[in-house]
C-alpha cells in the first residue's frame, strides 16, 4: 500500500470541485426525501441522466409518494417505466414500496444499512439514499466512481471480482475515516458520482481538469485507458470433428441432428470424432477411403467453443452405403431447400454437381 497516494484530503479536494464543476440544478437535488433520491437513484441506474428526467417528473406526478406507489397495482406502475428498461427495477421499486408500508410504517429507516435490506436496494444505493436524506457519512462505489477509485489509486483487476470491490471499499471506508467531521456527505456523493461520469470518463479522462491529477497513480503511470482492467475473458474450448461428405448418384448423404444440440434440427454431414474414426466407419460398410479424399480443413466458431473441422469428400453408391435411421440420402438439386447449418453448406458446395447432372441426364 506503500504506493498510495495521500487519502487525508481526498473527500474535500471532490467537496470543492462539486461546488465549482459539480451537477447542482438536476430535479432530485437540493431536497432530503428519501422517496424522491430512491426514485432517482434506481432510475439512474443504467440509464443516463437525460433519458431519465421526464420519466422521473412523470413517475412522481402520478405516484407522488409511497403509499401511492404502494397502493397501486403492478399493472399500473409498469407503464411508468415502458422504454426505461431493467424492468425488474420497477417490480422491485413496487414490491419496496409495499414492504415500506407493511413492515416501516410508511417511511424509509434512518440508515443505509437497514435501507440496504429492502428489495433492489444494494449496498451503494442505500448509502447514497442515506447521504442525499440524512447526511449519514457512508461511502458508495457505483460504476463511475469504482472508475475514479480503480484509476486514482492504481487498483489492477477486474472490479467484478469480489477481492477486488473488497479493495476498493476499503479505500472508500478510508478517504472518508480521513475526511475531517465537516464533510457535506452531499456534496461529497454528488461530486464523485458527477466526477466520474464528467471528468473521469470511460473513453478518455479529462485529467487535464480533474481535482485529483496531481497524485492519481493512472495519470502518473499513463494507465488511464488501461484502468479499470475489463472483464477477463475465458478462453474458448477448441473442439474437433470430422465430417463426411459422402455422395454418388447425384445424392449425398445427410444427418437429422438432435433437438438439444447446436445445430438441433438440422440437416448436417455425418460427424466423427476424428478422421480415424470416420476411416474405421466408412472401411466397415466397405467404403474404402483413399488419402486424396481429405479435403482442407477449416474451423468454425460458436459463440462457446470453436469447432475444427476436417471434412472427406468420399464417392460411393447409396446402393452401398446403406442410411441409418437418423440419415438420408438427399439428391442434390433437392439441397438448396433443406436446412443445413452454415459450414454445411459451404461444404457441400465442394460436391461435384456437374457430373450428377451430366449422370442424371
Ligand atoms: S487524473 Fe485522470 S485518470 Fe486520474 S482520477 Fe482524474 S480524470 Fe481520472
């Protein structure tokens, strides 16, 4: 922790950037009704400030308090909320509402830790309901501010991952341990929320006229764009098969796939764990497979693995190769309408066409 920049002044340098730069004139400031900073707190979440500002007017002409929104049926309120998304932020919005009426007497409690309970409430959300209402010195750590605190205080990994957000709460808990008893808790948790969807943005930070420049560890080590660190990927599985073009007589044969598979319902070629494999089946119902039948090989990528794929153009009778009861011989002017996944059908566009027609005709 040796690399931590100095923590005592971190809450006044916001406190002073907010009066000056800070958002002052949105509808939800400058009243301490945990009802309306609830509202706004779980409309902003997700959506931009712009977007949320009509439908914050609206919600509250028509449910102006909690027990109106308690009252009210849920076919009601979702109107309210068409075009917001998240849905399920106004079912629980409701479904709070009524466990405020049923269970608190109507009104909100008097700290982030009890709010935090409620439903859809979560630890951030509480303490800043709790900070706007009360001035209750809680810290948060939504998404434009774990920005602010990953960058400002150099914290590698993905925010996500819980030892992660443990740190970054920690250091939270800590710049306001360190910030003298006069902090406005609401100029505070505006200023961090406003400086990190202004100034502290995702592209690029305007460190140029950010209050915290001359000690962030991004700034100083040129991390800006590197911080936070995005979600780590999982590595694709790579899986392989071999396919089986096998055709003559102007047919080729294919294979119904199963219902729960990737391709379920489809008609796709015979598949074979390997080319070995496939060798062995074909050699079986004496189908010799001569070397010059491999075709290239190329890979297909799904969007949980990425199946390689080595295909054998392969001629026999049908008279021969007798179908299983999941496979059928199709003539090939019959292929254009049947349903082949994609690779499949680049495949079978290496089937010698022409001799059928010139055989069929
Ligand atoms: S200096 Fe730049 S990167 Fe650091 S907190 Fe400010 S805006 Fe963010």
């Amino acid at each position: 922790m040796s690399s931590i920049p100095k923590l005592h002044d971190f809450a006044m340098r916001i406190c002073a950037w907010h009066g000056e730069h800070g958002r002052h004139e949105l509808p939800w400031q400058g009243g301490t009704d945990p009802y309306r900073i609830w509202l706004s707190e779980i409309m902003l979440q997700q959506t931009q400030v712009a977007t949320v500002i009509p439908y914050y007017h609206r919600f509250l002409e028509r449910f102006p308090d909690i027990e109106t929104l308690a009252h009210a049926t849920q076919e009601e309120v979702m109107p309210y909320w068409a075009g917001l998304g998240y849905y399920a932020r106004a079912r629980n919005l409701h479904r709070c509402a009524q466990v405020l009426m049923s269970e608190h007497g109507g009104r909100f409690p008097l700290s982030s830790e009890e709010i935090a309970q409620l439903p859809g409430i979560g630890r951030s959300t509480a303490a800043a309901i709790a900070a706007f209402s009360y001035g209750e010195r809680s810290p948060i750590m939504d998404g434009n501010v774990k920005r602010v605190f990953t960058r400002f205080f150099g914290v590698h990994g993905y925010p996500g991952i819980r030892s992660v957000e443990q740190r970054l709460w920690a250091l939270a808990e800590q710049a306001l341990e360190q910030a003298p008893p006069e902090l406005d808790m609401t100029a505070y948790t505006q200023g961090l929320m406003d400086l990190g969807s202004q100034t502290c943005r995702r592209g690029t930070p305007r460190c140029d006229v950010c209050p915290l420049a001359s000690d962030c560890e991004a700034k100083r080590l040129g991390l800006q764009q590197a911080l936070p660190e995005p979600r780590p990927r999982r590595p694709i599985p790579e899986r392989q098969c071999a396919m089986l073009l096998l055709h003559g007589d102007g047919h080729v044969l294919l294979e119904m796939q199963p219902q729960t598979g990737v391709w379920g319902g489809l008609w796709s070629l015979p598949r074979f764990d390997s080319s070995q494999e496939l060798v062995e089946a074909c050699l079986a119902k004496g189908i010799v497979v001569p070397d010059a039948a491999r075709m290239a090989g190329f890979v297909h990528v799904f969007t949980h693995f990425r199946l390689h794929i080595e295909p054998w153009l392969v001629e026999a009778s049908p008279t021969i190769a007798e179908p299983l009861a999941e496979q059928r011989w199709v003539a090939f002017d019959e292929l254009d309408q049947t349903a082949v996944p994609a690779p499949v059908r680049t495949l079978l566009d290496a089937l010698p066409l022409g001799q059928a027609e010139l055989r069929g005709g």
